[in-house]
C-alpha cells in the first residue's frame, strides 16, 4: 500500500558529528517524521520534516498523566553500501500492544514502516559505518490534547527521530556487575511492565542511582509481588546459562518482551541449544552459583545487543560468574547477531529487512 508522506527537506543540514564522539542517543539527525491524531479524523497528515522543537501546550497530557509510548530499534550500514533494518514489523506490533495497554489509538504498521524508511532514507548520509555503530532509530506517541481530565487523549502525535550512535563495547564486549533489587520494584502483572511508556523507567531511576553509586552498573529486577522472582536487568530481558541449559524468565505480564530475548531464543532452538522460558528465582540462581553450574549470564536488548553479567551483588554477597569473563556462548551470540545485522553473517532467520532497493531509487 502506497502512503502519501509529504516531505519538506531541511535548508540548513547539521554538521555531522565525528564516528568516534557519536555515544549513544546525543546527535540527532536533519529530519523527523510527524503524524497526527484526532478523534474525529483518526491518524492524519503523515510528513517528513526538518527536525525542530515540538510546540504543545502546557496542560498537554502527557505531561500530566504519562499517556505515551515509544520503541527503539536500528538501522545498520553494510561494508558494501546496505542499509538494513533489524526485524522493523516486531517494533511496529510491539509499539501497537503497548498504544493499546495505554488506550493510545493504534497505528497502521505499513504506514509506520514506510515512514521510518522514507525517514531513513532522507537522512541515509547520517548512517554511521564503522564497527559497531549504527543509526538508532526512536519512534514514540504522546497524547497532545490540552485538557486536565484523567481520561485518554482526543489527540496525539506520533514521531520519528533519529540518532547515529557509537559502538556500546569500545574495548570490546565486557562483563558489568549488577546490583539485585529488593527494595524497590519495576512493575507488576497487571501494570504497564510489558508496555514500552515512559513511566517505567522513571519507576527505575532510583534503584539505578542506587545501584551505580554502589559501584554496580545496573539492577536486576525481582518479581513486584514475592521479590524472588528474576524479571529483567536494567531495561535488558535477562539469560542465565546453568549447566548446558539456557534459561529465560517466561514471558509472564510484567516485563518487556524484548525484540532481542525472541532473537536470541531463536537462534539458540536454531542451534539445538536447550532453553527453557519459565519462572526462576533468584535462589535457584545462588545455589547454581555454589554448585558450580551457574555458567554465565547475560541481558538482551536492542542498544548493546548481548552485556555479560560478571557479578551479581545478593543479600551482601558477590557472586561471580565465569571469572568475570565473557562466556563462550554469550560471546558468541553476540558476534553472530552484531554480524548478521551488519551484513557480514548469514541471517537464516530471514531477520533483516534490506532497504537499498527503495533507497536507489528514492536517493
Ligand atoms: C526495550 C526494552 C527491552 C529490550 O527490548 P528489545 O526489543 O530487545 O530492545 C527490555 N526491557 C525493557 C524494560 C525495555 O524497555
């Protein structure tokens, strides 16, 4: 289906900043992508447009009551000149389950994927090549309506930015220590835990502040109800590795469904790997650690792909994992996942979307 997504090119392009200063989510890009909402004309108005300010009214929603939602995922440069996205239509579904969690209207997933590649397109220069880098890509909705009722918004827009971020490893994949939360918690079943809006990570920033004075770069989330159960590390799904088994928290209603754990999962099956999604608490954790069988361990997301926990700090106690090394196998689902997304593996689960077609023709 053809979309008509007007755009009006910038007539003062940035400069665009040197591979090695980009970080991760500093620099942004010439153009925005721009769609309203209003309950009267449903989504309307699709455009590409310089990247400015947004004007919004100060009794807007979201700033009241946090109705909005977001996604991340990347656009990847290939040594010969491709640009390709990472499973794009997994974002685009997730972005509607987590609209629909927060009575957001949902968004036709063909005209989000036209417009983020139109988006990408107009600003391909801005693609990042070296190792490691890639153009991060964050669309997100907020609700616009100017009025202080707590019911949803009658109007809303939905934004595409775009931002050329740096290798997360600049000294190569290392293994970070990780605080495990008891006191506070991130979500709940029931609550906006397997939503991707913004409220969560306000919810975090408290134990993370915590957490890295302590000299720890991340917590690791118990369950909201028990404070037992193993949920997520930072905004990461997380993977332990005991005895020749993978393990997984089973998807159970209050954490993400990160993009990256089904990635990850898939390969592992594809590899003949046994995994297991199921519940698993942190003392199964402990005791694994003492017997000799807690092997590795690791989180997933979109930003560093595989981080490898090498120590767990429980109840005053630091539990090492591997030495603090890098695992075999964290090790290496991080070369064959960075290496499919940046075109130098094979991608046998037909993960990545190739937009150099559109791109020779549309440059
Ligand atoms: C985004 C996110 C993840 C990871 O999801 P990916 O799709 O793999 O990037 C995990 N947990 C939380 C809380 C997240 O926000």
């Amino acid at each position: 289906m053809a979309h008509s997504i007007s755009i009006e090119r910038t007539v003062h392009p940035k400069q665009k900043p040197a591979a090695d200063q980009l970080g991760f989510g500093k620099y942004f890009t010439d153009h925005m992508f721009i769609m309203d909402y209003d309950a009267a004309k449903g989504w309307y108005d699709p455009r590409i447009v310089p990247y400015q300010p947004i004007v919004m009214d100060p009794a807007a929603k979201v700033f009241h009551y946090g109705q909005t939602v977001f996604e991340g995922l990347k656009a990847y440069r290939t040594a010969d000149e491709r640009i390709l996205l990472f499973r794009p239509h997994r974002n685009f579904q997730r972005l509607n389950q987590s609209n629909d969690r927060l009575s957001i209207p949902p968004i036709d997933e063909d005209l989000a994927l036209e417009a983020l590649q139109q988006l990408v397109l107009a600003d391909q220069d801005w693609i990042p090549s070296a190792e490691g880098t890639s153009l991060y890509i964050r669309p997100f909705v907020i609700a616009t309506e100017a009025a202080l009722g707590v019911n949803p918004s009658q109007q809303y827009q939905f934004i595409i930015i775009l931002s050329p971020v740096g290798s997360y490893y600049k000294e190569g994949i290392k293994p970070v220590p990780i605080h495990v939360e008891s006191h506070y918690v991130r979500a709940v079943a029931g609550g906006v835990g397997t939503a991707k809006t913004a409220g969560n990570y306000a919810a975090g920033l408290k134990a993370q502040e915590h957490a890295s004075a302590n000299g720890y770069s991340q917590v690791l989330w118990l369950d909201g109800v028990h404070r037992k159960y193993i949920e997520e590390v930072g905004s990461m799904n997380v993977f332990f590795r005991i005895g020749d088994t993978v393990v997984t928290p089973a998807l159970n209603g209050s954490f993400l469904a990160g993009i990256t754990r089904e990635s990850v999962l898939q390969l592992l099956r594809h590899w003949n790997i046994p995994v297991e999604e199921r519940t698993l608490s942190i003392d199964e954790i402990v005791e694994a650690h003492a017997n000799g069988t807690l092997k590795e361990a690791f989180g997933t997301g979109t930003a560093a792909v595989i981080s490898p926990i090498g120590e767990l700090f429980w109840q005053g106690q630091a539990l090492r994992i591997g030495e603090g090394q890098t695992g075999e196998l964290s090790a290496k689902l991080y070369h064959t996942v960075t290496g499919i997304q940046k075109g130098t593996l094979e991608d046998p689960l037909e993960w990545m979307v190739d937009m150099t077609k559109q791109a020779s023709v549309l440059k």
